[in-house]
C-alpha cells in the first residue's frame, strides 16, 4: 500500500516521504479500515507516540496521522459492533502506524460509524478536534449552561468545535487568536474576540473555564482570570499555572464511539460546521502537510479520491 512515513524526529514533516508499505494485519480486537480520508495535527512530529511504542522503543518509519475516515476490510478476532463493509470514523492509537495510509489497523472501540450522509473528508476531520473540544468542555471542565468560557485559539480546529458546542450548551464565548481570526471566530459563534497580539486579556474580566490550546504566558494570564471553583483545561502539556481558587486540568484526547456519535449528528443536523481549509490527494500530501504560507483550517489528505 502507499504510505506517509517519517523516520527522523528532527526533521518534523519536512521529513515525510511517501513509501510502499505493507497492507497491516488485523490484530486480536483490530479492524482494517481502507482509509478514504485522514487528518493529521502538525504538532504531531513532536509527540513521542510518533517516534516510540509504549515501551519505548523506536518505531520508525512510522505512519502518522491518527484520525480518519474510511470503510472497514477486515475483522480481527474479537471486533465487536462492526462489520465488513461499514462506513466508520475515529481516532488510532497513538503508538501504533497512523492513517496517512491506504490501510490502518485500529481497535475498533476506537471507531464509530459514520452515517451515509456524511462525507468522508467531513468524517476524517472530526474525531481529534471534536473529542478534545467535547471532553475539555464536559468531562474535564464540567461546564454549566450560563457559565462563560474563554476559548484560545478558537478559529482554530479544536477551538472552533470548542467555541460551537460551548454555545449550543448555553455557555458565553470569549474566543480568542491573532487579529485575522476575529471574524472567523465570531462566525464560529464567539460572542466577544479578544486578539491576542493587540488586546488586553486582562480587559475580559473572570470566566468560569479557560480551554487553553497555547500554553505558555497566555496560559499563565488566563490562570489569573478564573473565578473561584473555575477550571483551567488546556491540551497542551501539563499546566503551568493554576487558578487561585479552581482546578487545573490537562488531558489526552480518548477515542469514545457514543461521542464520536454526539459529534456527528450534530454536523449532520447543521449544529457543527467543520473547519477544513485544505485538500489534497495522498500523492500530493507531503507538499500539503509542509505549506509555505500560513494555511487557516483543517488540512485533510483524501487518500481515495
Ligand atoms: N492533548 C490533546 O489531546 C490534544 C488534542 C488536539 C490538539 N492538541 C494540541 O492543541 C493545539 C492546537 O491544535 P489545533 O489542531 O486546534 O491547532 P490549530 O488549528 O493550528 O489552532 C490553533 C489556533 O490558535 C492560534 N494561536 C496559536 N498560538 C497563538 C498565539 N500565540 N496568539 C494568537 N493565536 C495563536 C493559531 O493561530 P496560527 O495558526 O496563526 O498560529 C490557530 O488559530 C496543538 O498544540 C495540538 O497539538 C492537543
């Protein structure tokens, strides 16, 4: 099969090349999926999972890419609730070969199905930023209709699902991001707009939860302006800062069938709007994956046309 492969960390997604892999086998409780649609995060030549298994053994070449959407070849022994020839979307295993692929092998309690209506592209962008956003603002942040969340980076992939589940389940959204963001984000639904490069933070006065996706000083300000029994929720390493009074709170997105399904519904009734700002073929996709200028959106690799 044709795959993206990376083999020196150094070298990020510079490094990628396309290669002739073999197709995977499934595994006890795996899938096959023949991949038709995959995202990938560009921080993702950054995480260990990238380069290590769990034990922490090299790995490379690797495949990355770790959401997707495609349709299940084969059943490994003890695959429960999916059969050949279905539809599916999720997200892979970390540690494992990735979907910047023809075939991946993943568990299928990772996987959810994708209804008929829903193009694969729109599938393959969903699972790593509508989980993070709907188990930031849930599970981890325990939001409340009527509570007030300041959302970085929310023209972003994660912060624009964030900003449009937070408003449908009555919150008020402060988003934030560079000065060009600013409709973007409003159209995403974000109540007020602070630019980062220009604004004081300071000026937004208290919220009850920060979903943080920058870190670093913002992260650190944004400490300093929740109320008391507030959450700071951030997605990108351990917190640096705490709030005075409140929790501080850091996670990895998990793969969750009954979410992936909450997520999905909501794009196919109009709740939810994806954010994909590019396309390209699996072919053209290390050219896609490495853009000499600033690209607004979700890029996703459609490996069949
Ligand atoms: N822990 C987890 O489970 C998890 C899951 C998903 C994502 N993540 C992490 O979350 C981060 C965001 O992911 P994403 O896919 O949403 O990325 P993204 O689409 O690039 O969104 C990030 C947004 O924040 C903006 N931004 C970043 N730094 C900024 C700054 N200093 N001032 C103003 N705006 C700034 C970006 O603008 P520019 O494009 O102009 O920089 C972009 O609009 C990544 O680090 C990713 O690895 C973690």
């Amino acid at each position: 099969m044709k795959a993206i492969v990376v083999t020196d960390q150094a070298a990020g997604t510079a490094g990628m090349t396309l290669v002739e892999r073999p197709e995977p086998p499934a595994a006890i409780n795996d899938v096959i999926v023949e991949v038709h649609a995959s995202g990938f995060v560009p921080t993702e030549t950054e995480w260990p999972s990238t380069w290590t298994d769990r034990r922490d053994r090299d790995r490379t070449p690797s495949i990355p890419g770790h959401e997707m959407a495609g349709v299940v070849t084969a059943l490994g022994y003890g695959t429960t609730g999916l059969s050949v020839g279905q539809r599916v979307f999720g997200l892979t295993d970390w540690h494992r070969d990735g979907t910047l692929a023809e075939y991946v092998a993943v568990e299928a309690r990772n996987l959810a199905p994708l209804p008929g209506d829903v193009d694969f592209t729109v599938g393959a962008s969903l699972p790593i930023s509508g989980l993070t956003a709907w188990q930031g603002l849930f599970d981890h942040g325990r939001l409340r209709a009527g509570q007030s969340v300041l959302v970085h980076g929310a023209a972003g992939a994660v912060g624009s699902m964030v900003t449009q589940l937070a408003r449908e389940f009555g919150a008020y959204v402060i988003g934030t991001g560079r000065a060009g963001d600013r409709q973007k984000a409003l159209d995403f639904g974000a109540q007020e707009f602070v630019d980062l490069g220009n604004d004081a933070l300071e000026d937004v006065g208290g919220v009850d939860l920060v979903f943080d996706v920058i870190g670093g000083d913002i992260q650190r300000r944004s400490a300093g302006l929740i109320r008391p029994g507030g959450t700071l929720v951030t997605v990108v390493g351990p917190p640096e800062a705490r709030p005075a009074d409140g929790l501080a709170v850091d996670f990895v997105v998990e793969a969750d069938r009954a979410q992936l399904g909450e997520v999905v519904q909501r794009v196919r009734d109009g709740r939810l709007r994806t954010n994909i700002g590019y396309i390209a073929t699996l072919d053209d996709a290390v050219a896609a994956l490495n853009p000499t200028e600033r690209r607004k959106g979700k890029t996703i690799i459609r490996v069949r046309p």
